[in-house]
C-alpha cells in the first residue's frame, strides 16, 4: 500500500505536468513554431500523462486506500500491534494455566492410587 504523503506528492505533480502541458499546447497552437506538430504532440502526451497520475491518485485518496503515515496514524498502528501481542501472550498464559492445572490432577490421581495400594 502506498504512504497518504505519497499520494498527495503525485497529486501534484500530476496537475504540474498537466498544466505544463497545456502551456506547451497552447503556446506551440499560438506562434506555431517549425515542429509545432512535435510540440503539440509533447502536449497532449504530457496532459495525458498528468491527467493519470492526478485522477488514479485522487482516488486513492478518496477511497482511503493508503498507508497512513501521520505521526497519529504510526501511533494507532503501534497500538494495534500491541495489543495482538498482548492478547498473544495471554491466550498462551491461559493455556500454561491449563496444562498446569491438568498436571496437578493428573498427580493428584497417581498418589490417590499408590495410597490406596499402600493400604
């Protein structure tokens, strides 16, 4: 998943590359220098490409398919992973309680028998 800054650095640098498009576009139309087709070409391609970048980032952004890399987001997520720790540890807790438990029983039951043997 791509980092929230990420995606804003290719917002705009996808609306910079649209706009220095259409500048070449528009100015290569106005004076029609001797290649204007080439420059006209440049300018398409570059609003073209400008125009992907800041549309397939926008929505991205909208649809919150990113990373959060706030300093409030790496605290949530440090949060997160301590707390499946912590539960980790206590359900492995739970079950050293419980082989523990069923130790003593088992015990428990071997001395009734050689008590009862003995008598």
């Amino acid at each position: 998943m791509v980092p929230r800054s990420s995606l804003l650095i290719r917002i705009l640098a996808g609306g910079y590359i649209t706009y220095l498009g259409g500048k070449l576009l528009i100015s290569s139309i106005k004076e029609q220098p001797e290649n204007y087709i080439l420059y006209v070409a440049a300018g398409i391609v570059f609003i073209i490409i400008g125009l992907i970048w800041l549309v397939r980032s926008g929505t991205k952004l909208v649809k919150k398919e990113y990373e959060d890399d706030s300093v409030m987001g790496q605290l949530n997520k440090d949060e997160d992973e301590d707390g499946q720790t912590e539960t980790e540890e206590a359900a492995g807790e739970e079950a050293t309680e419980e082989a523990a438990v069923e130790e003593k029983a088992a015990v428990s039951e071997e001395t009734d028998e050689i008590k009862k043997e003995n008598e």
